[in-house]
C-alpha cells in the first residue's frame, strides 16, 4: 500500500504564509501527477494547485499569484507555499498523487489525510 503524509497545516492570520509538505511512501516506482486539494464545510472538494512529474504546473485561479506548488522527486514530496493568505482559502487540503507501485503497472490515484488550515482575521 501507498501512504501520503501531509503536515505544515495550523492556524495563521490574513497576508501570513503558510508551507504545506506530503510526503508518499511505501511500494513505488515512480509517481505521475501530484497536486492539492482542498474543502471547505458545506462545498465540494476542489483542486487547488497540480504538478507534473517533469515540473509543469497548474493552479485554480483563486490561488494564482499567491500559491506556488512545487516537487522533489527523489523524496516523493510535494509541497505547497502559501503566501496572503485569506480567509477564504481556510480549509482541509488533502495530498494527491497518481502512482506506479512497479514498472509498467497501471497509474493508481492515493489521497492524504487532510490537514486543517485556518486563516483568521
């Protein structure tokens, strides 16, 4: 089984940073697309920022600007900078990755466990 293990989340006030980091392990090959996600109460989950595994990168764009996502490779670690932070960004962020657990295996997608940002004013 593949692990995604988030941490970095906590409590900030508006125009702080913030720097989320998920870390996979267990059996694996190599790892496609990874990106964020995040939820607040009462809404749909919704992608936040993605990356691919040769750097190309995607972000909503209520986040542009402001959030960077970036990616180790040999750690099989994404992280997320966030910078101004807003209230509106508060939510739980949840880690994804789409891995190959061994060569030529059919790309598998994994979730994290959440972490709780809060942006107070």
């Amino acid at each position: 089984q593949v692990q995604l293990v988030e941490s970095g989340g906590g409590l900030v006030q508006t125009g702080e940073s913030l720097r989320l980091s998920c870390a996979a392990s267990g059996t694996i090959f190599s790892i496609s697309g990874m990106g964020w996600y995040r939820q607040a109460p009462g809404k749909q989950r919704e992608l936040v920022a993605s990356v691919t595994r040769g750097g190309s990168t995607n972000y909503s764009d209520s986040v542009k600007g402001r959030f960077t996502i970036s990616r180790d490779n040999a750690k099989n670690t994404v992280y997320l900078q966030m910078n101004s932070l807003k209230v509106e960004d508060t939510a739980v962020y949840y880690c994804n990755a789409e891995v190959m657990r061994r060569f030529y295996s059919p790309l598998t997608t994994y979730w994290g466990q959440g972490t709780q940002v809060t942006v107070s004013s």
